[in-house]
C-alpha cells in the first residue's frame, strides 16, 4: 500500500513538472508573439520610445564591444595558429582555411557572442524585470495609461537581439581577415584564391543555415530571460535564481539549435 501511494506520488510530482514545463514554453510563445506584434507597430517607435530603445542598444553592446572585440581577436589568432600548423604538419595545408572558417566562423563566434550578451545583459535585465514585476511597478504603470511590454519589455528585446547580431558580424569579419593573414601574410596575392574558398564554404545552403541559426540564438538570448522574468514564480524565489533558471533554459534551447545546425551543415 505504501509503495502504490509513493509511486501515485512520485506520478503527480512528475505530471505537474511536465505541465509547468510547458506552460513556461507556451508563455515564452506567448510573450514573443506580443513583442513580435509591437515591433512592428509604428506607434512603438514614438519619439520617446525611440529613445528608450536607443538607450537599451547603447547599453548592451556599447560597454562591452571593446573588450569583446580585443577577447574575440586573441582567441581568434589562438585558434587560428593552432589550426593552420596542425594542418601544415600534417601536409594538409589546403585544408587550414576551411577548417578555421568552419570552426570559428560557422559554429563558435555565434555561440559566444550570444553567450557573451547573455551573461552582460540580458540576464541581468530579466532579473530586473522581474524585480520591478515582483515590487508592483508593472502595475503603476498601467493605471497610468503605459503598456510594461512597450515601456520595458520589447526595448531589452530588440537591444538583446541587436547586440548579439551586431557581435557576431564584427567577429565574423575580424575571423575572416585573420584567416587570410595567418595563411597567406601580408599581401593582397592570395586574395582571388581567398575568395574563391571562402566562397565555397558559404554556399547557399550553408549561409541560410549559419543567419537562421544567429538569428535563433539572438532570439533565444533577448526573449527567454524576459520571459522568465514576468512568469508566476514562487514568493521565496530570489534574483538569483531567476538568472541561473534563465541561464539553464537558455543552453538547453542554443544546444538544440546548435545540434540543429550541426545536422544541417554536415549531414
């Protein structure tokens, strides 16, 4: 008898986290649908409304570019040397550029600049959300005539999902010059042939692929911590645990997409 009510227990433990995990994936649906409508509504790019998402973009891609930029170019020659002379040693220097394209330019720069973003802003600014939500600043602003989705919520958004897209060109473009000094130096002779491999790389299929999957990990970075942020979440939940419960849903969804891609590029 113990043992029949442990398991009808353990059943309804198991039922219940089944459907608060896909009531927070219908809500993350749900509120994207929302921020989607008003970004393209004319009236959320007022005077006003102009500057608060002004504001928000300057703040999370402004401070940290630099150093991301400095970051991203000392990794990029780290990887790139190890590549190249891997790949001379081995007599498969015709290989190096491909390797280092594919490797950093397809599937890492996308990834840490997302994750980059994640960590700098939009996480923290889903915990403020919540704050504000928890503390009733969602609800003055109501009986004062303002939309939170407007005021608050969709200028984070789009600042999340610029700064990642804005990220993760610069690398791309600082990858790709690296590239070409590390194999063929300082001279403008190995252009022709450059832009002939690049060129093969970045096939249709593979550009479709690689904007598709940085346009999903912008998403999933700008959308998921404000989702989280306005969820019912228990009264003892503290901010700490509303960033690492965004943190966490946030690798399962940019691991699926990276999967994703991985299948679309290479198999």
């Amino acid at each position: 008898m113990t043992t029949g009510v442990s398991l009808y227990g353990w059943l309804l433990d198991v039922g219940r986290g089944v459907l608060g995990w896909l009531r927070g994936w219908w809500l993350v649906v749900f509120i994207g649908a929302q921020l989607a409508v008003l970004a393209f509504s004319p009236s959320s790019y007022r005077r006003e409304s102009r500057a608060v998402v002004l504001r928000h973009i300057y703040y999370a891609a402004g401070p940290g570019l630099p150093g991301f930029t400095t970051l991203m170019a000392l990794f990029n020659v780290v990887v790139i040397r190890i590549v190249v002379v891997t790949a001379f040693a081995y007599g498969l220097t015709q290989y190096a550029l491909d390797a280092v394209v594919r490797v950093l330019v397809l599937e890492l720069i996308p990834l840490v600049a997302a994750l980059f973003v994640a960590v700098e802003y939009t996480i923290p600014g889903g915990s403020e959300l919540y704050k504000l939500r928890r503390d009733g600043a969602f609800d003055r602003m109501r009986r004062h005539g303002i939309d939170p989705l407007s005021h608050e919520v969709l200028p984070r958004v789009l600042a999340g999902m610029f700064a990642v897209l804005l990220l993760a060109v610069l690398s791309c473009l600082l990858s790709l010059v690296l590239a070409y000094v590390a194999v063929h130096g300082f001279t403008l002779a190995g252009l022709p042939s450059y832009n002939h491999a690049v060129g093969n790389i970045f096939n249709p299929v593979v550009s479709m692929i690689f904007s598709m999957k940085t346009l999903a990990f912008a998403l999933s970075v700008a959308l998921l911590p404000v989702a989280n942020a306005l969820r019912d979440m228990p009264r003892r939940a503290s901010r700490t645990s509303v960033e690492l419960q965004g943190l966490v849903q946030m690798f399962v969804l940019m691991l699926i997409i990276e999967i994703a891609s991985l299948i679309g590029n290479y198999y």
